[in-house]
C-alpha cells in the first residue's frame, strides 16, 4: 500500500540505468501536472533509506513539477543481493 512521503525524504538512485531524452522529460512533468493521480496508481517504489528503486526520472519530475509530498510503496524485505536487480 502506498504511502506519501515528503519529497524530500527521497534520494535518487546513482545507479540508476535509465535516462530519457530532455522533451521526453518535458513531457513527463506535463503528465505530472496535468494528471497527479497517476502517481497513486504507479506510486514510486523505494527501500527502507527511501532510495528510489523504482521511478528515479518520475521523482526528478515531480521535482520539477512543484511536488512537496509524493506517494510511494517501501520495498521490505529485500536482501542486498535483491535490490540491484529491482531497479525497476
């Protein structure tokens, strides 16, 4: 279940194997704003230190979109040897 969380408590992750072009971003943060909800369907995915495996480039949106809280899911219960290959 998700919960929100102020954005910043979130880090990103450094090892991060996506990017996505500067008018793809443009377009992600306009999808931000103009449809938040979206971020309750597909919440971003972190681990217990709030390091985000999951959505690195939607909390850059929401960065740049103005958001102060956002929702996410904790990953629990993962081993070290999990969390590389959850990098979603």
């Amino acid at each position: 279940m998700a919960q929100t969380v102020d954005i910043n408590l979130l880090k990103e992750n450094a090892e991060n194997p996506r990017t996505i072009s500067d008018a793809k971003f443009d377009q992600l943060v306009k999808s931000i704003k103009d449809f938040p909800q979206m971020l309750e369907i597909r919440p971003l995915v972190v681990d217990k230190d709030y390091r985000v495996l999951g959505g690195n480039m939607r909390l850059r949106a929401c960065k740049a979109a103005g958001m102060a809280q956002v929702p996410v899911i904790m990953a629990e219960n993962l081993t070290e040897a999990q969390v590389p290959a959850q990098q979603w």
